[in-house]
C-alpha cells in the first residue's frame, strides 16, 4: 500500500535528549526586496547582509542552515495592513517596515520530513539511521498552501559529514509504513547548524538562486 504522505519539508517534533521541547522559534528578518519565496518547513541560510533567505540549491547548497522557516509577518504594501502568513511570497510588503520571519533554530532541534524514494525495507531504512543525507527537493513549495515540498534524498544518504541532515530515527506511522514506497517519515535534526558551538559554515549568500 502507498503511502499518505506527500511533501510538506521539515515538521519540529522534539529536541534531542532530556530537554524541554518548547518548539520555540526565533524571530529573523527578511530582506523586503527578497523575491525568493520562503514556505513553512523550508530550510532557511544565514546571508552576509544580516537577513536570511530559503537554500540555494535543491539539495541544499554549501551555506550552514540557520533553521527551519515557520512563517511571517509584514506590512503589505497593498492595503498597509499587517500580514501574518505561513510562507513569504517574494513580494508585497510595504519596504518602509520590517519583514519578520520566524525560524525554528534550535541546533538541537528534531523534525520529520518524507523520503523521496523507497527504502526497500524497513531493515535497510533502519540501516540508515545516524547516517547523512541532503534534500532531494529543498527550494520549492506551494503557493496556494504556503508549505514546502522539501524530502530527503535517499540517494544522498552517506556517511559524509557535510550532508544537511542527519537521520537519528523512524517515525512510527502505520499510515506511512511502506518500505517500497516514498513517503517514510523519517526523524533528523541539521548538520552543522549556523547556531551550533561548533558551526563550521559562516554566513554567506546561496550557491545558487531561483532553484
């Protein structure tokens, strides 16, 4: 049977350890003459210029995520109204204010995101717990939802430290059980986060843009 999953990126679901899980998020700014779009549960990077912006590349790029984008908030440039919204269009705000972005941001941080591919097994997919892997898909999303379709690559999984995410678990769902199947909700938490003590990657700009 298939699974029910579709894309919907990164969803916080815990925090590694004995810690308490808040979920909280931390707020940003978003350059209002960003024209990137920037959906719920998309991995967002640290820029040079002090704001952030969604990845990239499909896979990632090569710049420290600062964390996962949960929404935000401006002043459209429309009606002069504060909009609260779940994903950031690339437009439409009044640059006279701040574009206020919320991040999950927590180095610690546990989320769940779907496989883009079979794992062929649940014994194979369990092999692949505390390896790394990059996203198959990480700079897209819905307009009309406003959630990313962001999904782990399953061909990127290895032992490569450089990788984005590091797979710590399965997440237990008999609706999206299927080995064979994309869709397996699997648990990670970022890769040499930007908030890390040990961040390695400084901010910086996109490898790529538009991806």
């Amino acid at each position: 049977m298939a699974n029910t999953n579709g894309a919907f990126g990164l969803r916080p679901i815990g925090v590694v350890g004995q810690a308490a899980n808040t979920t909280g998020a931390t707020e940003y700014r978003i350059a209002s003459g960003n024209t990137n779009a920037i959906y719920q549960g998309s991995p967002v990077i640290p820029l040079s210029t002090g704001f952030i912006d969604i990845v990239g590349a499909a896979a990632g790029g090569t710049v420290g995520l600062v964390g996962v984008f949960w929404g935000c908030e401006y002043v459209s440039s429309t009606t002069g109204e504060k909009v609260f919204s779940n994903y950031w269009p690339g437009s439409g705000a009044d640059s006279n204010f701040p574009v206020k972005a919320f991040v999950y941001d927590n180095p610690m941080q546990t989320f769940v995101i779907c496989s883009d591919a079979s794992l062929t097994s649940e014994a194979t997919a369990r092999g692949h717990v505390f390896a790394n892997a990059n996203f198959a898909t990480g700079a897209s999303g819905s307009t009309t939802t406003g959630i990313s379709s962001a999904k782990l690559g399953v061909s990127t999984i290895a032992a490569t430290a450089a990788l984005h995410l590091r797979i710590i678990g399965i997440q237990d769902d008999p609706e999206n059980s299927d080995f064979t199947a994309a869709g397996i909700p699997l648990i990670v938490r970022l890769n040499n986060s930007f908030n890390s003590p040990n961040g390695a990657i400084v901010a910086g700009t996109p490898s790529t843009t538009g991806v």
